[in-house]
C-alpha cells in the first residue's frame, strides 16, 4: 500500500526510505503485546535517530 508513495515518489527524488514498521492487530492485542509493539517502535526510532542517515534503507 506504501509503495507508491515509497518508490514513485520519495525514492525517485533521492529521498533515504526506510523499510515501514508494521505492528499487526494493534487495536486488538492484549496490553503486553501492544507494550512489546511499543518497545520495538521506541527502539527502531532511536536507532534510525542516533544512527548515519544512509546505508539502511530500501534504496541501498
């Protein structure tokens, strides 16, 4: 569903996009597993913060 916007747009204009963060059933899973689905989250985005802004994309 991304796609498009991944591909047609950003990546053609040189745009770094990274590979979408996915939590499945969120509104419907009990409170542990959205606290897990939080936590990869929380730490995904402080990786893709702290870390160098190339190398880790689709477009690599």
């Amino acid at each position: 569903m991304l796609w498009p916007v991944e591909r047609l747009t950003l990546a053609y204009l040189g745009t770094t996009v990274h590979p979408a963060f996915v939590a499945y059933a969120a509104p419907r899973v009990d409170a542990a597993a959205r606290a897990e689905m939080l936590s990869a989250w929380r730490d995904r985005l402080g990786a893709l913060l702290a870390g160098p802004a190339g190398g880790t994309g689709i477009n690599d």
